[in-house]
C-alpha cells in the first residue's frame, strides 16, 4: 500500500466520519450536521481528520445535553459549551446566529468551555450555507484563506463570533473541495476507514442475507415484500437466456 498522500472527495469523507460517529453517543439525527462540520473543518485548514483521529475517544462520550445557548440581550448569545467539542456545539451555534440575525439583522456570540476552541473558526467557512458572513471579534475570518490564529483561541479565553447576513451565499469552501478535492496522508485516511468499517455488522454469509430491505432465507424464500409493493420480477434469476429474450421481445 502507497504511502503517497491520497486526494478525497467530500462524498468519501462524509461517508468515513459519518461511520465514525455513529460509533459515539451523539444522536442519530445530528451525525450528519457535525460529520459537515469535520468536513469544514479540514477543507479550512483547521483541525480536521488528524484532529478527528486524536479525539475520538473524547468524542465518543459526547453529550449536547450540556451545552446551553442563551439570549442575553437582543442578538447577544452566551454559549456554555458545558466542555464539549467544538464540533459538537457548531451546528446549534449556527441555527442560534442565523435566528439572532433574522431578528436582530446582526448577531454576536460569546462561547465558552469548548474543547478545541480553534476549531470554532470552521463557523467562518460554513456561513455562506446558512447564509450568514461570519467573524471573529478581532475580525480575521478563520477559514481556507488564512488559517487558524491561535492569538484569538487561547484555552482561558472566551471565543467571540459576529454574525452578519452574507452578501454573497455561495459555498466557496465546498466548491473547491468538490473541484480540487482534500489531500489527507495515506497511513492517516486508512485508519480512519478501517475505524469506520468497525460501525459496520460483521461481514458474514447471514447478513449478506439479511441486507437491504428484505429477508433472504437460506433456502432462497424471501420474507418482508409483497406483490403489490415492489415490481421486481424474481423470475428473471431462473429463466433460460433464450426464455428472457422471448419474454422481452414480447413486450
């Protein structure tokens, strides 16, 4: 195996993180919110899949029961983080902005108590999709344009986030992933696929029968479809070449 840098689409790390997630405690339906937030993460040139390996054992006792989002004032937000990551509060962060701006036409956050506060920047990449311009208070967007600045993300200090409607909503961040794909060292990209496989049942004759939508029994029966709700025609499996021909001809 090449240990040659290997170049990613987003489909192919949406698919590894989202595997790697459902291995932790975070629900179901927010995996794929926080699986984009990785995928921002390392298109901006933050922490991103090396961070994702680092972390995962934190991530798997994930609880967003602990974070709270409050309205101090109008458009003023307090986010307690509750020590969570910051992968973790991005998506609720992001919903908060995008309501504060809707009402307010700006909006500013104060997070504390993240994990990996840095990593708070990828907000910044992700603002066009939500249709929001995002900065930080010194006011140096952290994204693919200029990397993090660990001068704005000391551990003992709170993060500030200022919130905007974008002039401009187009995904630049997602284009040029989608054009130019991620470059993610081979050793690096394999261990987390490999992880991900584990999120996955066992590869066994039993369940080969037992995937998609339907049961196959060992002695070819199929349990869990009706005539009347699939229009497949299983006969085509045990009809002669020249049976098959005759049969579509006719139609």
């Amino acid at each position: 195996m090449s240990d040659a840098p290997v170049t990613l689409l987003p489909r192919e790390v949406r698919l590894v993180v989202e595997r790697i997630l459902l291995l932790t405690r975070l629900p179901a339906g927010s995996v794929p919110a926080v699986r984009d937030v990785v995928l921002y993460s390392a298109a901006a040139g933050l922490g991103g899949l090396p961070l994702l390996q680092r972390r995962f054992d934190d991530l798997r006792s994930v609880n967003l029961a602990s974070i709270r989002i409050s309205e101090t004032a109008p458009g003023h937000l307090a986010v307690d983080a509750g020590g969570q990551h910051a992968w973790m509060v991005l998506p609720l962060l992001l919903d908060a902005l995008g309501e504060a701006v809707a009402r307010h036409g700006a909006a500013l956050a104060t997070v504390e108590h993240v994990l990996d506060a840095e990593e708070l920047g990828a907000a910044c990449a992700m603002g066009p999709r939500a249709g929001l311009t995002l900065f930080t208070a010194a006011g140096a967007c952290i994204g693919p344009a200029n990397g993090p600045d660990a001068a704005l993300m000391r551990a003992d200090a709170p993060l500030i986030l200022l919130a905007a409607p974008a002039a401009d909503a187009t995904d630049a961040v997602l284009a040029r992933v989608l054009r130019d794909g991620l470059r993610v060292e081979a050793p690096l990209w394999w261990e987390l696929h490999h992880l991900s496989n584990t999120s996955l049942s066992p590869d066994t004759p039993e369940s080969r029968r037992h995937a998609g939508p339907v049961i196959v029994e060992a002695d070819g029966r199929i349990i869990g479809r009706s005539d009347h709700d699939d229009d497949t025609d299983l006969s085509l499996l045990t009809e002669a070449p020249a049976a098959k021909a005759t049969k579509h001809e006719a139609a």
